[in-house]
C-alpha cells in the first residue's frame, strides 16, 4: 500500500539524480571553480539530490518543512551510510549557523512560494548561507498554454493540472490538481496552489545576481534554471 510520501517519491523516479548532479557540479566548476564542499538542499523532500552529493564526499544539509518527508530522507541516508544533516524547517525562515558552496532548489520548489514577499524572503535567506562567491541554482518550470504533464514510471500514473484548473491574474496563483495512481488506486488527488517564477523574477527579488541560465537540468529543455551567485 502506497502513501502520499511513497507516491510522490515514485511519481518523480524517472530522473536521472546521477546524471543532473554531475551537470550540477559542471556548473559548479564553470560559475565559482572546483567542486562545492558544503551543499544544501531547500524544500529537499526525500533529498535525492543531497544523497548523491554526500556520496561524493561533499557535506551536506537537507532542508524541508514536512516531517514525512524528513524522517524519509534521515532513514535513506542511515541505510546507505551516508551523513547527511536533515533539518525540519521553512524555507522562508531558517537560521543553520553555517554557510554553503551551493544551495539548491529543485522539482520546482520554488512554486510553493505564493507571494513576492515569500520569494524575497527564501532568497535573503539563501544568500545569508551562500559562501563568499556561493552559487544557488533554481529548477524552475515554464509555464504554457499546451497540455499538461501525464507520466507514468512503472505502475505509478501522474497527472499535473487538468484544464479546470483555476488561475487568479491578480496574484498569480494557480490551484493545480495533482492526481497520483498506483495501478487502479488513487494515492494522491489534492489541489495544490502554485506561482508560476522566473529568473527574472529571482535576480529582481533578491540580493542575487545571475551568472548563468539554462533550459533543463540533465537533458530535454522546457525548465528555466538559473545559476545565481552571492554579490561581495
């Protein structure tokens, strides 16, 4: 028996962590030079990516507000051997004491953050904790008029968004429905709200100021992922 937590980790299987984590580390080594030894991870979930960080010897710290999500990423890294720092917290207002080569936010995290002031907040407090020349990259997802995304990874069946799906032009605020099946149950039917963000609206909002710009983090295109670095 799947639950939510389960579902949304198999929902996302498809990706290649090895693979994204090396393009990580090539933009490392092209924005700042050599390979980050302190990394965090923002709104973390199951902190794939913190994992196979921590596999290359880096130290790491994954963040996340949920404490499902947590105890998951704590008991995956037990079971591999690896010491990763798993902190509950938001990530509009966390205090770690210490500072970062790389921050991280992925799957389009970003999108959880409704207003400008959240933004602004997550984005002050990222470059509290960047090292002097600390980069953040953002995995962020275009938004468009075309059909919404449908995967399906082995039995497990994702639908994001349907075409009911209601948008506020004031706030820009969308509730998205989000619908997970595993075989003939469905795990997971919620309506999650979501702002769409840009790099744009990143360098604007923040004390960041943007040195590169990609379209996907490992493959295909369709994503909008800036590589920001802290201002001296």
């Amino acid at each position: 028996m799947f639950d939510a937590v389960e579902a949304y980790r198999a929902a996302f299987g498809y990706r290649d962590i090895a693979a994204e984590v090396d393009v990580l580390c090539d933009w490392f080594a092209r924005h700042h030079g050599g390979s980050p030894g302190a990394v965090l991870e923002v709104a973390a979930g199951p902190a794939d990516h913190a994992l196979e960080f921590a596999r290359r010897g880096a130290s790491v710290t994954a963040l996340d507000l949920s404490p499902a999500m947590c105890a998951v990423a704590g008991d995956r890294a037990r079971e591999a051997g690896l010491r990763v720092d798993v902190v509950q917290g938001d990530m509009t207002a966390f205090r770690l004491g210490r500072r970062f080569d790389l921050v991280l936010l992925l799957l389009d995290s970003a999108s959880l953050l409704l207003t400008e002031e959240a933004m602004a907040a997550l984005l002050h407090r990222a470059a509290e904790h960047l090292a002097p020349g600390g980069l953040l990259v953002a995995d962020l997802a275009v938004r468009g008029d075309g059909p919404r995304p449908d995967w399906t990874v082995g039995d497990v069946r994702t639908r994001w968004g349907s075409p009911q799906d209601a948008y506020d032009p004031v706030t820009g605020v969308e509730q998205v429905r989000v619908r997970i099946s595993v075989g003939a149950e469905l795990v997971v039917d919620e309506i999650v709200p979501a702002r769409a963000w840009s790099s744009d609206d990143l360098v604007r909002l923040g004390p960041l100021e943007l040195v590169g710009r990609y379209s996907s983090m490992a493959g295909g295109a369709g994503r909008d992922v800036p590589v920001l670095r802290r201002r001296p």
